[in-house]
C-alpha cells in the first residue's frame, strides 16, 4: 500500500514536471490561475466583502510565491506564441528583467508572509506585494478583453 | 471648351475656400477673456484635476528608471502608435520654449477644449481634447496654476509621423464638425450627487471612453460603441468592454470598480496591464469619494455589445 502511494506520488511529480516542459503555456496559466484565486480571495477582505482570514491571505502569499519559483522557468523560445498566450515578446527580449520581477515579488511575498499576523498588519503589508501584479501586467502580457 | 474650363476653374475656388472657412481653428477663449483667467487658479484643486485628468499617463517624461518615475516631470515624448502613424506627446512642464511656459491659462484653455495651439493650428485627438472640451473652465484654470509649481523639463518631443492626408492639420477642421462638441455635462438631478460627479469625472476629465470604444476608419467614436470597447489603436490588442453587457463588467459591483482604481486589482485576482496601469497610478491620487463617484458611473452605464472581435489566433 505504501509502496504504491509512492510510486503514484513520484509519477504525479513526473508527470508535472514532463506537463512543465512539453506544455510550458498551460503550466504558466495553471500557475498564474492559482495566484488569481488567492488574489481574489484576499481581494474581498481588502474590500470589507468577507471577514479577515489569516489562512487565507498566507495561502495567497504561498501561491505567489511557488510562482515566483516556477514561473522564470516556463518561458522557453519555443513558447513565444500559441495556446492563445497573452505572453508579449517583450519577455524574452528583456527576460532578465523579467525574472528579477519575479524574483521581487518572491522575496517581498515572503516578507509579508513572515509579518502578516493579524487584520492590521495584513492592511500595512499587503498592498505593496500587489502593487507587483500590475509592474509586471503593464509590460508583459497583452492586454486583456 | 473654355466655359467649361472655367466652371471648373471655379468650383476648384469655390471648394477651396470652403474647406478654408470649414477647417479654419476656432479658439475658445478670445482675447477679452483672457486677462480674467489669469487670477484665482488654486493649485490643491489643480492637482485633483491633473490626476483626474490623466494628464501624467501620456506626457511623463520618457526615459526615466522603469517602475520609479517622477510623474511630476512632464517632459512628454510617449510614443502613441495609431493606424494613422506614431503622435508623441508634447513637453508639458513649464519650460518657457520646450515646454509651455509661456502658456496663459486662455492658451491651456483652447487647447484643451479647442484642440487649438497657441500658433492657432490644430491638435489631433490623439490628445483627448473631445473630453476635454466639456469640462469646466475654472477647473482648468485650477489646473495651469498646478502645472506652473511642476519642474521645467528642457528637450522637446520628437515631431509626429503621420501620413497623408492626416498630416494635413487643415483637414483636422472638418474632423473636429464632426466629433467635437462642447456640451458641458449634463447634470441630471434625478441622480444622486456622487453619480453627477463621476459621470463628471468620467465624461470631461477621465476619458474613458477615448481608448474604451470601438473607433471609425477616420477616428472618431462611433457612438453604439462607446464605453463597449473595441481594437486598441496601437493594433495588438483589444480593449475591453466597460458597459454593463455581459462582455463588459455587468457581475462588477461599484467597490469592485472603485477598488481596481485604486488598486489595479480586479475581482477575479487578477490586475490590470498594459496602459491601463497608468491610468491605475493617477486614479489611486484620487480621494475616495471621487474614485467611488466614478464607479457609481459606471455602474450605470447601459449594456452595449461591442464591435466584433477578430477569430483568436493560435
């Protein structure tokens, strides 16, 4: 029994990672879904829509930041165009940039994560972490419809 | 054959001096006027104003380290592309030749309601001056005595690449019957106050609708496609629909609105990208109330399909 839930753990990790390479678009969509449906969540208790959560916020903060790991590696020059991306070109012509944004937003979600305790310091913290979401939108990925 | 001649010799002359009279650049303010506008500008209310206006997102000065620009230099020289060609945003700071130093507030006035220059030519709209025009006189005065405190940038942005016939100014006369008219907004006092002022903000300061409609090949907005977006000019994207269709933001509620204004963020987690991040950082300068006023506004505002979209490509 132990035997098989390892063997299906490792062939779930493989088969991730193979998804990573052969479908770097989808892995990217999947991963940046994830991030919006933490934002989201915590968007309606910036908003006062839903009560403060601390689980909550640090789930959104954990998602950001596994993207902020992933994410750098799932645009290689092969994934430039298809799948319907909204990825520009701009990313590969200045990905150095790009990653450091990224890298950005890794270290500053972990810092929140780390200082986030309570509804008051959720509202001193937070907002600048999301303050990322659109340095990055606004030059890498086109516009949405 | 010679009275043909000229017959046609003179329906050349009579056509010209047509579009001579039709195109000629009407300034708003005359010279009466002018001195009076010079007093009682307040710079508090100005700022309100130029964040409002948006005025930064276009004529910042370019060049400046990504992600910290000083949006109080306005030395302009954001390249607009445009199925027209590329228009570059003017040096708006107070330098006395590159930018408008020498401007009276009559100046800032004709251009911002008349689309007109000091030299009495006309402006394209890519400056949104059909917005502009029904806007409120004093808020503009208010405005130049807030762009006066701002530093003097030197260097002037590069001249626009606009083919023909677009390049010819004149032509800009007959654009303007048109498009152009100077309605103040209209108040309607069935509405609450703070749906007045967003639709306020919105119609005469925000122009919204400048990039949120679908345009004509002569670019004007065509009206059953105002607010319900369209094809970005720049040619690569799509704008979305703001109306409350279903294509629109019909399941946005007015905080949701509000809140992306200040925060860029929208309800599904995601945040908004490309120029609308600019708009983002002025809107967030606003008060409160005013952010709220505008989404009230446009929460209002009546389903419209927009303009049909290209197959996506793969």
């Amino acid at each position: 029994m132990k035997k098989l839930f390892f063997a299906v753990a490792a062939l779930a990790i493989v088969a991730t990672s193979v998804m990573a390479q052969s479908d770097p678009i989808a892995t990217r969509k999947a991963t940046m879904k994830k991030v919006g449906e933490g934002a989201a969540a915590v968007g309606k208790i910036a908003k006062g829509e839903a009560p403060f959560d601390l689980a909550t916020v640090q789930a959104a903060l954990k998602s950001m930041q596994d993207a902020a790991k992933v994410m750098p590696t799932l645009f290689p020059d092969t994934s430039k165009t298809g799948g319907d991306t909204a990825a520009l070109p701009k990313i590969w012509e200045t990905k150095a940039d790009f990653d450091a944004k990224w890298a950005k937003l890794g270290a500053e979600a972990t810092d929140a994560a780390a200082k986030i305790k309570d509804e008051a310091s959720f509202k001193a913290e937070f907002p600048a972490v999301g303050k990322n979401c659109g340095g990055c939108h606004e030059s890498y990925r086109a516009k949405k419809s | 054959m010679r009275r043909l001649l000229i017959i046609l010799v003179f329906l050349a002359g009579a056509a010209g001096a047509a579009f001579w009279t039709l195109t000629a650049p009407t300034p708003i303010v005359t010279d009466s006027l002018a001195s009076a506008l010079e007093t009682g500008g307040d710079v508090e209310k100005g700022k309100a104003v130029f964040y409002a206006g948006g005025c930064a997102a276009c004529h910042v000065s370019q060049g400046q380290p990504e992600g910290q620009e000083d949006r109080l230099k306005l030395g302009g020289g954001l390249e607009l592309k445009s199925p027209f060609g590329s228009f570059y945003a003017p040096n708006i700071s107070p330098h006395p030749t590159d930018g408008i130093g020498k401007w009276k507030v009559a100046d800032l006035v004709n251009a911002m309601q008349g689309g007109v220059s000091p030299a009495g030519d006309h402006y394209f709209p890519a400056f949104p001056y059909t917005t502009y025009a029904h806007a409120k006189v004093e808020d503009i005065r208010d405005l130049m005595a807030f762009l006066r405190t701002l530093e003097p940038i030197p260097g002037k942005a590069p001249a626009h690449t606009v083919g023909f016939p677009f390049n010819v100014r004149r032509g800009l006369g007959l654009w303007k019957r048109l498009y152009l008219d100077h309605a103040p907004v209209a108040e309607e006092v069935a509405r609450p106050l703070n749906w007045n002022r967003g639709k306020y903000l919105v119609e005469a300061l925000g122009h919204c609708a400048e990039c949120h409609s679908g345009r004509d090949f002569i670019g004007g907005v065509i009206e059953k496609y105002r607010f319900a977006g369209g094809p970005d000019l720049e040619g690569k994207d799509w704008v979305p629909n703001i109306t409350q269709h279903k294509d629109g933001i019909a399941d946005w509620s007015a905080k949701d609105i509000a809140y992306m204004l200040k925060t860029g963020d929208t309800p599904d987690g995601d945040s908004v990208g490309g120029s609308m991040t600019a708009v983002v950082r002025n809107m967030a300068e606003l008060s409160d109330a005013d952010r709220e006023a505008i989404a009230a506004y446009i929460k209002s505002l009546p389903p419209r399909e927009g303009p049909p979209k290209p197959p996506k490509k793969d």
